[in-house]
C-alpha cells in the first residue's frame, strides 16, 4: 500500500529464499520423520503402509507448493489475484485428470493406486509453478518490480519474513496437527466411522473454498489499509468480507448438504451410497461449522494482514488445545458417537472468534512494527 515498488521486489527475493530452505527442512522432515511420526498415531498396518506410499511421491511436492508460495503471496500483496485464479484452476484440471490416470491406470498410465495420487498432486503443482512463471514473464506490470534482476539475499529482510512468517507455518503445523490428531481418534471408533468422516472431509474441504478465497482478500485489503494509514478502514474491510463470505459459503452449502445422495453421488458414484445416508447427520452439523469457519476464518485472516501473526498463533494454539482435549475426553470416556465427536469442532471456533474479535477491537495492532 505505500507503493515502494522496488522494496517489494527486494522483499519478494528475500521470501523466495525463505521458502526454498523452508521446502527443504520440510522434505526432510517427510522423508525422514513421517514413518516414525506416523507410528505413534496409526494403529493399522494398511493404512500405515498406503500413508508411507502417498508420502514418496508426495514428498517432491514440497518444492514447487513452497515457491509456488511465494509468487501468490507476491501477486496477493499487490491486489492483483486474477492469475492466482487462473492458476489454481490449471491445478485443479491437471490434478483431477493425473489422478484419475495414475490411480486407476488410465491413458497408458500405470496403475499405482494411492501412490499415484501422490504423484499427480506433485506433478500438477510443478505445472501450475510452470503456468505462473511464464505469465509472471510476460507480465509487464513487473517492470518496476525489478523481479527479472536477482537479487542478493538481504539478511534483515529474511530474518523480518522469519519473525513474521514462522508463526503462520508454525499454525498451519498446529492446524494439521488437530486434524490428523482427530483422524487418529476416529480411526479408533472402526473402520466404518473413518469411511464416513472422510467423505465428509472431502465435502468440508470443498464447501470452505469461498472462505479460503475470500480470506487472501481479506489479508490483502487489511495489509493496504495499513500501508496507506488508513487505520479506521481496517476493521469496515474486515466486517464486510465476513458478511459476504458467510452468504457466499451458505449458497453453495444448502444445497449440497441438504441434498448430498442428489448432488455429491454423481461425482463420487464410486463411494457406498449408505455412506451418504450415514454421513447425513455430519452434513447438518457442517452447517454450523461453516458459518463459524465463515466468520473465524476471516477474523483470523484480517488479524494476520496486520502482522500479528505471533498474537494469531497463541489464539490457535489456545483453541486447539481447548478441542484436542475435549475430543480426547469426550471419544475415549464419554464414549459420544461420530456426530457429537463432529460437532466439537464448534467449540474450536467459537473461542477463536470471541479472542480475534477482542485482539481486534484492542490497540495493540495499530502499533506492530513490521
């Protein structure tokens, strides 16, 4: 928002080589860590193996998705998305067709299962990297970026994306680590539960889309409201965006979760269709999920458009270990069935709003330096 041109440029660089070691301490730690990782939260041996076979291929995927990073966050910092649209598109058609080729051994592709899902999801996001670096060459709204002329590493900038960006990795390792943690108790519930909970994490995943959408927006719009001073503008930005992501989430929602056997079974007619009747009391609960992601997540987001993400990650460590322990309590003691266990995610998002909404009616972001 100050329109420093070339320090963003500089400041792009510096995030670009943040992310490339970033990729490589995370390969490693796939590579390296997972199987023993793996060991402490998977009871069965199948699911244990096909994890492992995902992983190899998935692996290398690290690498595109963490530069392929970079150059989002770049063009998001500009409020110039419409490629990242484009884009993300690309990602999903070459995905779906990799996937649906290597998995089942279609078009002279090899059968390989799970495993080649893995692969389709690395090879889809080297050609979205590919995709984007040739539009960013031939985009002459870069010019007075200077992208094309590389620059040295800048130490005070690194360390400044470090401060400022080890706590969002360090979220999304805690956001990840809550739902692997609740897969983990499910896949103790049987065989049938874990079945059912996926389908409805597909569904979930898919119906969040909007949020996650509207959530880069949000992080852009609060960012350039700071950077041009104009502090009243923040929380307006912030209201609005929720209101109309809510709207948005809810249109595509009633109709999917009131109807799945209608509008889901065509497009995943390879699933049991007693799955569907047994994940529909799931599907009711998800909308209340969502409304509450709907709000939670921008919240969240707007809050990190003003750089406190430190502040962010102690709200999100707070309210995950709120629900790992509920969950844990509630499964293994109480003994509630796969709707109720569903349904605590509620009282992960419900604290989350209340302690973003106090951070953001308080002062201390109008004062973080950067």
């Amino acid at each position: 928002g100050e329109g420093d041109y070339r320090k963003a440029g500089t400041t792009f660089y510096s995030m670009l080589y943040f992310e490339a070691i970033l990729a490589f301490v995370f390969f490693l730690f796939i590579v390296f860590g997972c199987p023993y990782f793996f060991r402490l939260f998977v009871d069965t041996e199948i699911i244990y193996e096909k994890s492992l076979d995902y992983l190899r291929y998935r692996s290398y995927g690290v690498f595109p998705a963490f530069i392929g990073v970079s150059l989002i966050a770049f063009y998001t910092g500009i409020a110039r998305t419409r490629i990242i649209l484009y884009d993300t598109v690309v990602l999903i058609l070459v995905n779906i067709l990799l996937n649906y080729s290597l998995i089942f051994g279609h078009w002279g592709m090899p059968k390989m299962g799970i495993a080649g899902a893995g692969l389709a999801s690395t090879m889809a996001e080297l050609v979205a990297l590919i995709v984007f670096a040739i539009y960013m060459f031939f985009d002459k709204a870069l010019k007075p970026f200077r992208l094309f002329k590389i620059q040295k590493p800048d130490a005070a900038l690194i360390r400044t994306n470090f401060r400022i960006a080890s706590p969002i990795v360090a979220q999304a390792v805690v956001g990840l680590g809550s739902w692997f943690f609740f897969f983990a108790i499910i896949e103790n519930m049987g065989q049938r539960e874990l079945a059912i909970s996926n389908l409805a994490r597909v569904v979930y995943l898919v119906l969040s889309i909007p949020c996650w959408g509207y959530s880069v927006g949000v992080n852009t719009l609060v960012s350039n409201f700071i950077g041009q001073n104009q502090m009243e503008n923040v929380w307006i930005a912030i209201k609005k965006t929720m209101i109309i992501c809510v709207a948005s989430t809810l249109l595509l929602a009633v109709p999917v979760l009131l109807f799945p056997k209608h509008i889901l079974y065509p497009f995943l007619g390879s699933e049991d269709m007693s799955l569907f009747v047994d994940a529909q009391p799931i599907f009711y609960i998800l909308f209340v999920i969502l409304t509450l992601f709907s709000i939670g997540g921008i919240y969240f987001n707007g809050m990190a458009g003003t750089g406190a993400t430190l502040a962010g990650l102690e709200i999100q460590a707070i309210c995950v270990i709120f629900y790992v322990i509920l969950i844990y309590i509630l499964v293994n003691f109480a003994n509630v069935n796969l709707t109720t266990a569903w349904s605590i995610e509620i009282f992960y998002w419900l604290p989350m709003i209340y302690l973003v909404h106090r951070y953001m009616k308080g002062e201390k972001w109008k004062v973080l330096q950067m």
